[in-house]
C-alpha cells in the first residue's frame, strides 16, 4: 500500500512536468482578426496583435496597410528569425508566407490586409 501511493505521487510529479510546456503554449493569445469585406474579387481583413500575440497563419500574398506602429518579429520555416517596426499610415507588398509572426513591441499592433482572389 505505502509503495502505491509512493508510485502514484511519482507519476503525478512526472505529469506535472510533462504538462508544462504544454500549459505554456495554450497561453499563447492569437491576435484577433475581422473580415471588413469579402467578395469574387478580393477579402479585406483587420487584424489586431496585442502585446505577446502570436499568428501561425498560412497567408497569400497580398498588400498590408498599417493602422497603428508596430514592431513584429517573423520566423520562417528555417527557424531564421527578423524583426521589423511597421509605422502607421504606411503599406507594404507581403509575398505568401507562413511564417511565425509574433508582436514584441509594448503597443497593439492594427494591420488591415488586402488579399486578391
């Protein structure tokens, strides 16, 4: 009995170890996104990155105009990681990607993207 309850306190610690990295990544928000509007021709998205906010989205090409300033770092599918201040009032042309884009700047971070179809 004393060596049952020794290996159930053994594999609950063991549970709670393996549990952690686990825990860790469900607190990782995503950034909300909003369709303003979709049609034949083209989807227009507002997307809105708070402080720590991560996408993991596969996105198409397309044109980003910026809201609000920003500073993003990227990770591509190599594990290579950049970082970029995004300053409002401005657009830029994005090929398709799937990179990793997480905020790490202390503001929120509006972008609105333009995608053709």
């Amino acid at each position: 009995m004393f060596t049952a309850r020794i290996l159930g306190a053994a594999a609950l610690a063991l549970g709670f170890i393996d549990i952690g990295p686990v825990q860790a990544q469900a607190r990782e928000r995503a950034p909300v996104s909003k369709v303003l509007l979709e049609n034949n021709k083209v989807r227009v998205i507002e997307t809105t990155f708070l402080p720590g906010d991560v996408s993991r989205a596969v996105r198409k090409p397309r044109t980003d105009y910026i809201v609000t300033d920003g500073k993003l770092e990227r990770t591509g599918k190599d594990g290579k990681k950049s970082v970029s201040e995004r300053r409002g009032g401005t657009a830029v042309w994005m090929e398709a990607d799937s990179d990793v884009v997480r905020n790490v700047g202390k503001t929120t971070y509006v972008v609105i993207e333009i995608e053709n179809k």
